[in-house]
C-alpha cells in the first residue's frame, strides 16, 4: 500500500489548518504545518526573505523523512508557488500517492 499525501491548499485563514487537524486523526496521517518551521526559523534569528524558502526545504525534507517511514501525511501550506506545487508532485511521485487536494 502507498503512502497516502494530501495537500491542502487556500488563502492565509480559509481554514487549511483547522481541516488538515481534523481529517488527519480519522487517517491516521502526520500533519506538516509549513507556518510552524517558519516561525521556528525566524525566532532562531533567520531573516524573513531567508524563512520562507528555507521552511519549505525542511517541510519537504521531513515530508520524505516521515514518507520513507510509511506515515501517511497531510501537507499544510498554500501551494501558492509553483514551485511548492512541482514538489508536492515528485512527493506523490516517490510515494505512489495519488494528487489529492483540499481546496479551503
């Protein structure tokens, strides 16, 4: 069985969080909130034009990390750069997780 990656994805306060929180205890999945590195990052002193980019390096990292471990996961962060989407697809891609989206 595949490990199962859910996005979700919607502008800052739709709900994305409030919903990854919710469906994950009934899949039994690991949520990954991008806003909780970043903020770890800037109260470590990183600048904000530096927070940004780097929280979504270690976001993916630990996503393959907790993927490698079979952890089903759900991924909490706006998908607003295509870039951040491209990756979320080669994590589908590793994992054999079918693109699955919630749209908040």
């Amino acid at each position: 069985m595949s490990t199962l990656v859910i996005q979700m994805h919607g502008l800052p306060w739709s709900g994305k969080s409030a919903v990854a929180r919710a469906v994950a205890p009934h899949l039994g999945a690991v949520v990954l909130d991008k806003d909780v590195i970043k903020a770890a990052l800037l109260r470590a002193g990183v600048p904000e034009e530096q927070a940004g980019p780097s929280a979504y390096e270690v976001y993916f990292a630990q996503a393959r990390e907790l993927a490698g471990l079979g952890y089903d996961i759900v991924l909490d962060n706006p998908v607003f750069w295509p870039s951040v989407e491209e990756r979320w697809h080669e994590l589908c891609e590793l994992t054999g997780s079918p693109r699955l989206l919630i749209e908040c």
